[in-house]
C-alpha cells in the first residue's frame, strides 16, 4: 500500500499542477479534505487488493495536490513580513498535530473494543478509521471559508544575452553590459577560477 502511495505521489506530480491551474488553490483544497476521507472510509468496505491499490495510488495524487497547493495557498493569505511566520507555524503544527494524532489513533481501537456492537479487535479498527476520517472531513468547514485575495500580473524583466560565465557571476558585483568587462574583484576571481578549470579539461 505504501509503495502504491509512492507511485501516485511520483506519476501525479504534473497532473497535479495542471489540476491546480484550472481549480484554483481553494477548490483544490476543498478536494483534497473531501477526497482523503472518503479514500480511507473505503477501506473498511473493500478488502479486495486491486482495489486498495488503487485507492492507495489516489490517496499518493491527493497527497501530491495537497502538497503542491499548500505553499502557493499560504503565499497568497499571508504578506511578505509575515509569511515566514505563517510557514513556519504551519510546518510545525503539522508535525504536532501528526504525532498527537498518531498517539490517539493506536489508542483508539482499545477504546472502541469495549463497545458491545464490535466483537472484534478488527472492528473496533475499522471504526476508529471511520471516526477519523470523520475528524479528517470536518477540515473542510474552516478550508470552505478561505478567500484568496486577487495577485497582479507580473511582467518578465528581459536582460540582454550575456555568455555563461559572465551572467553566472554577476552576482559578485557591478558589470559593465556595454563591453562585458568584469569590473570587480570579485568577477576577476571567479572568471579566473573558470578559465584554469576550462583549460585543465582541454
């Protein structure tokens, strides 16, 4: 199941992006929380093996969607001083709320075991999966309630053709476009480097 998982995750990447473009950031989050649980609720009615497998490979695309619209959507709630805040807040909340999930999920077939309507060990799992992905649905109250607030279009900037050593150091200081000459001592250095580079493989 896991390396099924892998394969949508992999295979679904492009797919993903394009399906972003034309939903948009919100209708694909919306996907993905109404998706995750109904891909792992089928898991208690299916035992077939073809079948989890392909419901493990769609639970890799919606993880692949997730993933690929989950920082374009914070880029878009959030302004460029507190952005790395929210990230930052974001990445750790998930890693908190996944292990206290996790914690509570291997508890929670204990729990349910007591309960007269489940005279298995495997029952009381398969209701604490479906309890779960009851939690899990519940995402797509708050999600619904996003509002993605309108970017301008940006223009390309066009440069003028430099050659690949010169554009490459252009960050070590000032050139001089006209006639392409390193200024700095910085370019002289790096121009220097690759030059000896270039000639010792000849």
């Amino acid at each position: 199941m896991t390396s099924a998982m892998g394969v949508g995750s992999i295979a679904c990447t492009i797919p993903a992006g394009i399906l972003i473009e034309r939903l948009g950031l919100r209708k694909s989050l919306l996907f993905c929380f109404a998706l995750v649980p109904f891909l792992s609720a089928a898991r208690v009615f299916f035992s077939t093996k073809a079948v989890l497998l392909a419901f493990a490979f769609l639970s890799g695309f919606v993880t692949t969607v997730w993933a690929v619209a989950l920082s374009p959507a914070i880029t878009r709630l959030t302004n460029e001083k507190s952005r790395p805040l929210a990230f930052s807040i974001v990445f750790s909340f998930g890693i908190g709320v996944g292990s206290v999930a996790n914690l509570i999920a291997s508890r929670m077939p204990g729990w349910f075991a007591h309960l007269k309507p489940l005279a298995s060990l495997v029952q009381a799992k398969q209701f604490a999966l479906l309890v779960g992905c009851a939690i899990v649905a519940l995402g797509i109250l708050p999600v619904s309630r996003l509002a993605f607030p309108s970017t301008p279009v940006t223009t390309r900037k066009l440069y003028p053709p430099q050659s690949f050593p010169i554009a490459l150091s252009s960050g070590l200081g000032p050139l001089d476009t006209r006639d392409r000459i390193p200024k700095s001592p910085g370019q002289c250095l790096f121009l220097s480097v690759f030059a000896n580079a270039f000639a010792a493989n000849r």
